[in-house]
C-alpha cells in the first residue's frame, strides 16, 4: 500500500513537470514584438519632433537590446534602421538609414548602449515620417519593429519670409500712465506661422544682441485666439519710467524659436506727472533789460522754478534761441530753482556775426521723462551785440571781452626820452606820457576812442571823430595822475576802446594791449611826523620832551618794506628863517638806525633829536635870527635796489622862545 501510495506521487510529479513544459512552450511561441526606440527630440508621445534639437544633433535614439540577442561566441545579429515619408507608406517607401546594416557579435550584450543618430537630411524636407528599425538574428530569421509615426519640422516661423522678423506688436497705448496701465496689452499679428506660444522682452534700450543676455519677462505664453499678450503690471512698475522696446519670439509646436521681432516702442511715465510749469527766468534780462556784450561776458544763467511732480530721473532740455543748452538732470536733492548756464558763445552763435541792433530770442525749456515731453515753456529776451570798426575773428574764442586783433597796440613815449617806446624812466616822473595809435577802419564821424592805463578810463584824452580817417596815427595825451594811479611796473596794460552812439556803451572793442615798463613813480613813503607841534603848528619851547630837552619824531610802519640789513638814516636839517632855505651851520644832525634793535621795531618807533645846545639852540639867535624852519626825512636802500628811498619831508616852523630863549634848566 505504501509502495502503490509513492508510484502515484512520482507520477504526479511527472504530469505536473510536462505540463509546465508544455506551458513554456506554448507561452514561447506567442510572437513577441521588438520594444519601441525612445527618441531623444519627440516631444512627449506626440511624434512631433523638436526642431532645434533635430536641427543640431540629428533624431538621436535608444533601441533596447532585442530578446533573444545572440550570445553564442561568434554568432551575429545585424541591426538595420529605416526611414519613410508620410504615416502610411508602402513597402517601397521605406529607405535604410546606414548602407550596411550594423554588426553585433556575441558577446555583445553588456557593451549595448543602443544609441544611434537618424542624420538630419534623413527627415527632410519637413513634413510627417515613419521610423521602424529590423533585427536579423544569429539563426536567420528577422524581426521589424511597429513603425513610429513622426513629424519633422525644423523652420521657425517667418523664417522662410523675405524678412524674417515677426512684425511689431500693436500695443494698446504708446504712452503708459498711471490712468491706463492697467488696460495696456499687446496684440500679435494675424498671421503667426503656425505659432502657439510667444515670449516677450520689455527692456530699455539699447537691446543686446540676443534676447536672453535681457531676461524674458515670464515663460512661453499660450498664444489666445485673438493675438493678445497680457503684460505684467508689477514687472513694468519695477522697471520705472522711460522709453522702453517690447520684443518678442513666436514659438511653433515644434519648438522652433523665430527670429527677434520687430520692436514697438511705449513710453510709460508713472505717478504723478510733471504740471505747473513755471515761465523761465532770465535774470540778467529781467525788467526788459538788454543783453549787451558786457553781460554776455558775465555769467547769464536760465532760472526755472521747480515744477510740481518731479521726480529725480527727470531731464530739462532748455533753448537759446533754436540752440540747446544741454541737459539738466534732477537728482534726488532739488532745490527750489533749476539753473542753466547760457554760454557766451551760445547766444554769439544765435545773433550772429552782423551787427543788426537789437535781437529778440526765444528762450524756451521742455521737461522730458523718458521720451515724453511735457512743456514747452518760454520766454523772451532781447540781446544787442552789435559793434562798430573792424569786424571781429571768425572763429573768435575770445568773444565778448577779448580784444579785436584789427585793433593794433599803440605806443607809449616818456618826455625823458621820447625814442624808449613803451617805457617810462625815472626821468618821467609827474610828466604825463604820450599814447599814439592808428585810427579803427572803418572811421565815422562821431564815433569815439577812450583809452585806459592800466585798466583806469583816462577820461581826459577821449577822442571824438570827426574828419579824421582810418588808418592815421593819432597821439593822446596821458596825464600824470593816471600813470600814477597805476603805479611802476614791468607790464602795465595800456588800451583803447572803440565805440559810438548807436551801439551799447558796453559793446565798445577793444584793442591789443600794450604792455609799458613803467619806472617813472619812485617810491616816498609817508612823512615822519612830529610828536609835539604847537595848536598852530609850530615847533616852541612846549614841544620840547625829556631832561634832555630832545624834539621827538614818530616814524610809522616799516615792515611793508624790505630794508637792506635793517638799515633806516634819520635826518635833521634846521634852515635859518621862518621860510629860508639855507641850513644853520652846526645843526644838522644824521644817525643811522637798525630796525628790530630795542626802541626800534619796524612797527614804527620815535627818534629824538639832542642833544638841545647843538641841534636845536641855534635856531634862535637874535637879534637877527629868532625864527627858522626844520626838516626830517627819513631814508634806506630797498633789497636789490642800488637808489636810496627817502621819505616825504615832515617840515615845521621852529620858534624857541618866549620872552627869550627856552628854560632848559635842569
């Protein structure tokens, strides 16, 4: 029994090994198909082909190792891959990819990557293709995989267009504000060449080369039925205001990238905008005042009030006449009044090189925000810079005060000797000087020639024309108080101007300058003085100060002066007589002083003159001498100089008595 119960479990084990077997082989011989090649640039499962990444590598794909690859040492599979157009062809629509199908010898599985490239010209021209692929195995027999509808498409929209540009976009409002913000948008082109997305670029100019060196404001949009492209309202306030370009690429479904677009241009100016405009100011100008050659060498500026709405990016543009000053920038600070210089040459350019009177300008300003303009605003002036003579350079840098070149230097001549030109000796001193110069041409009667030493009008030698013509030498005569008033020097300027009744006084031309070695003024400084004078100014017995009966002498400040070693003489001369001239013997006295030694600062210091007996006694000795008169200078040598200074004389009548001589008892 036990036996019987063993031969059945073996049978059983037997049965149920055979069936297994033949489920194998029945399982075995269903057809199994070759796996699909995953293709790198299909999009998704759609078959659409993504044309930049066919464009530049090729279909590029992974075929998975096939079942029952050979792995039998030396055996071979071969691998053939095979392109057709359209999505149903026949038979012989199908083109092989390589001319030989590729060899696979066994062992080859753990070095199968499966890639392989489709080249491009493959699946062109664009348009819809199949791709299968077939295995020969090692035995024979062959095995072709489920053909792979595809659509290839590597041009971009607009791309075959004579320009390949997509058109600007039509924006709702070329000028963006606080008002209409909210209602701006673009709207693409009717015709988009087959594009369903678009990404755009607002951006100031100038533009880079490529869009993505600027940033794209948001990720590809779907493209609406009507065209429009909603535009961020928080991107365009972050991006201030300005002019700004609006670009943008059309994207197909194959992902091809259009060229760059032709750009639209909005204006946006957000906030509150620039109002109240104020007319400009012209200062110099201001009461109808008129703009002469004198002013314009001055400093004229253009005064705008500040407006209500700045902001600090603002720029004012303002005018002279048709000619820009330049551009004002706000900041982030601005004062109450916006100042514009008017460069000389500005309104010289504006009136011209004709003297034609008086000139009325517009001078005018606009406030720019980005590239929206808000004004203008004017005023007007009137500028007179006519002249008379010789016309003036062109070019002429030196406008409005800079001499006219046609107006040659005259000559200056001293009395000393009158064939030194330009040069005054110390021989010309209180002698006036002669000027000669040669008369403006064109001369008119009732013009007149006013010359100046050393910048001082000397009214005195004004010249009037009357018959005289141009060309002739005329001499002037300089008066002494003018040369003067302008002192020694090595180049004093000396010139003359010319003008007349019909022009503005200020508009007068001036000569070339000549330059005058002026040597004729020798230096006196101030006069001593005397410490003690009588109420009617005399020297007497009360002006004698100390035991020793000395006559005191001030002498002011010296330190102006560089002395030679210090070195200052002080001199006392007594003349007999109230008036007389002829010194009394024995009272003269001289002493030399050292500046800086005690009693003696430079500051100023006192000199006494004693001893009594000698110096001052002898001025009264009657009966035929009771009265005389005294004289002090004081003297030095200047550094460098080989001339003694002597001061102006400090003089007095001496009178040493009362009922007789001075009490000068001890």
């Amino acid at each position: 029994m036990t036996d019987m119960i063993v031969v059945d479990k073996n049978r059983q084990s037997a049965l149920a090994r055979e069936a297994h077997r033949r489920l194998r082989i029945a399982r075995a011989q269903v057809p199994l198909a070759l796996a699909p090649a995953t293709i790198k640039a299909e999009i998704g499962s759609t078959g659409l082909l993504e044309g930049p990444t066919l464009k530049k590598d090729g279909m590029e794909l992974v075929i998975p190792l096939w079942d029952n690859h050979a792995t039998f040492l030396g055996d071979i599979n071969l691998l053939e891959l095979f392109i057709a157009p359209g999505h149903a062809p026949s038979d012989s629509d199908w083109v092989a990819v390589w001319e030989d199908p590729l060899e696979f010898i066994a062992p080859f599985a753990e070095t199968y990557t499966g890639a392989f490239t489709v080249p491009l010209e493959k699946l062109q021209p664009d348009g819809p293709y199949s791709f299968r692929y077939k295995v020969t195995f090692h035995h024979g027999g062959q095995d072709t995989s489920t053909p792979v509808q595809l659509v290839s498409d590597i041009i971009a929209p607009y791309e075959l267009n004579e320009f390949p540009e997509p058109p600007r976009m039509t924006l709702t409002y070329a000028h963006v504000t606080e008002g209409n913000v909210d209602k701006f948008f673009g709207i693409l082109p009717a015709d988009r060449d087959g594009a369903v997305s678009v990404i755009y670029w607002y951006a100031k100019p100038p533009l880079p080369p490529e869009p993505e060196d600027i940033g794209a404001v948001s990720p590809p949009i779907p493209i609406e039925p009507g065209g429009q492209v909603p535009f961020s309202i928080d991107y365009i306030r972050g991006k201030d205001d300005g002019q700004f370009y609006i670009v943008y690429v059309l994207i197909d479904a194959h992902r091809n990238r259009s060229a760059l677009s032709k750009y639209a241009i909005v204006d946006v100016t957000l906030g509150e905008l620039p109002t109240d405009l104020q007319v400009p100011k012209i200062p110099v100008a201001a009461g109808g005042a008129v703009i002469d050659m004198e002013t314009a060498a001055g400093t004229v500026l253009v005064e705008i009030d500040r407006y209500t709405g700045w902001k600090n990016k603002d720029e004012v543009h303002a005018k002279w006449g048709s000619i820009p000053l330049g551009v004002y920038h706000l900041g982030t600070e601005q004062g109450p009044v916006i100042a514009i210089n008017v460069p000389a040459a500005t309104m010289k350019a504006d009136y011209g090189n004709v003297s034609i009177g008086e000139k009325d300008v517009k001078v005018e300003y606009i406030v720019k925000r980005g590239q929206v303009e808000f004004g203008p605003k004017e005023e007007t002036v009137t500028v007179d810079f006519s002249i008379i003579g010789p016309p003036r350079p062109d070019p002429d840098p030196d406008w409005p005060d800079g001499p006219n070149p046609a107006l040659l230097a005259g000559v200056v001549t001293g009395k000393t000797d009158p064939t030194k030109e330009n040069q005054l000796l110390k021989g010309d001193e209180g002698e006036n000087a002669t000027f000669t110069f040669k008369l403006h041409t064109p001369a008119k009667t009732d013009e007149t020639v006013k010359f100046y030493w050393n910048g001082v009008w000397v009214e005195e030698a004004t010249h009037t024309v009357t018959t005289e013509t141009g060309g002739e030498e005329l001499p002037v005569n300089i008066l002494w108080k003018y040369i003067l008033a302008g002192q020694n020097g090595p180049e004093v300027p000396v010139h003359y101007t010319i003008g007349s009744p019909d022009i503005p006084e200020s508009n007068r031309q001036k000569s070339l300058i000549t330059k005058v070695t002026v040597d004729a003024i020798i230096l006196r400084p101030d006069a001593p003085e005397f410490n003690k004078l009588s109420p009617v100014g005399w020297l007497n017995c009360d002006s004698l100060e100390g035991t020793d009966h000395a006559i005191v002498v001030n002498v002011p400040d010296l330190s102006m002066y560089d002395i030679e070693e210090g070195k200052v003489t002080m001199t006392w001369t007594a003349y007999a007589g109230r008036t007389g001239t002829t010194p009394i013997d024995g009272t003269a006295k001289e002493q030399t002083l050292t500046l800086g030694d005690p009693d003696v600062p430079a500051t100023g210091f006192q000199w006494r003159i004693q001893p009594y007996a000698t110096h001052i006694a002898p001025t009264y000795d009657p009966p035929d001498q009771i009265e005389a008169n005294a004289v002090v200078t004081y003297s030095f040598k200047l550094v460098g100089e080989t001339d003694v200074v002597t001061s102006i004389e400090a003089k007095a009548p001496v009178g040493m008595f009362a009922s007789g001589a001075c009490d000068v008892t001890p």
